[in-house]
C-alpha cells in the first residue's frame, strides 16, 4: 500500500512540474535600455540632411538595425569595447549571426561622450569630423540606417540590400 501511496505522490509531483513548464502563450518582453528617442531621431535627421547635401539618398530607417542599434549604443556606453567580457553579442556579431540576410553590408559608427551628454548636433559633429566615421556616413551603397542614443553614447548602423 506504501509504494502504490509514493508512484501516486511521484505522478502528482510530476504532473505539477510539467504544469509549471509547459510553454506559455504569453509573449516573452525583453527589457530594452532607455534611448533618448529626441537625440536618436535628430542625429538621424542631420546625418539624412548631410548625405543630401553631399548629392546622395536618403536612408530609411530600419527595425532590425534599431534594435541592434540600441544593443550597441548600450553596450557601448556601458563596457565601451569589442573585447569586454561583458560584451554578449560579440561571437554573433563577429560572426554576423544576427544580421538578417537581406543586407549584403553592415558599417556601425560608435560616439561616446565621458564627460556630459551632447545635443544631437554635437554627436553628429564628431562623426562628420572623424575622416573614418564620415567616410561611412558618406557610402553611396546604402539604403537603411538607425540611430539610437542611450544616455552620453550614439551608436550608427547602416546597411544596404543584397
């Protein structure tokens, strides 16, 4: 009588256990950083005003590349670099596992200030005025990009279609 007692126990248990994992119709929220939504569209807005001005198109906004945005400019202002340990996405973005397969390049652009955070145009300025950062501003190739600020770090992505 005992054993027959300790299988049903065992069953109960079990049945609750697989209660409590079963998969759940609840969609799963990661929490985002906070981005500065007003310096994130701004410094899109000159970074659009300086490639027209400089006889090319006008990049569209990207989710994909907002959401990788973010990461960056996140992760950047926080641990700063490529070789942090704290850098989570670093295998996959070597590895170029996160980018979707309908673009054919990927250019990020990187600015943090250590001391106070910028306007929109100031962070811009230090990219125009970096030869590298601009040269990547200034690709004739592209068609997307975003930027997303969080805290006193802008990150730039840009891309293009296969």
């Amino acid at each position: 009588m005992k054993m027959n007692t300790m299988i049903s126990v065992i069953t109960i248990l079990a049945l609750v256990g697989l209660l409590l994992l079963r998969p759940t119709k609840e969609k799963i929220v990661y929490k985002t950083p906070p981005v500065d939504e007003y310096t994130s569209e701004n410094v899109f807005e000159y970074i659009n005003l300086y490639r027209n001005n400089n006889g090319l198109n006008t990049l569209s906004k990207s989710d994909a590349l907002c959401r990788y945005a973010t990461l960056r400019a996140y992760e950047t202002d926080n641990y700063w670099n490529f070789a942090d340990p704290h850098y989570k996405f670093k295998e996959d973005y070597e590895n170029g596992n996160w980018l979707n397969p309908r673009y054919k390049m990927i250019f990020e652009i990187l600015v943090k200030n250590h001391e106070v955070k910028l306007s929109p145009y100031e962070y811009f300025d230090l990219w125009r005025n970096s030869e590298e950062h601009n040269k990547i501003m200034l690709m004739k190739d592209f068609n997307y990009m975003c930027v997303s600020c969080v805290n006193k770090t802008c990150a730039g992505v840009f891309s293009a279609d296969k």
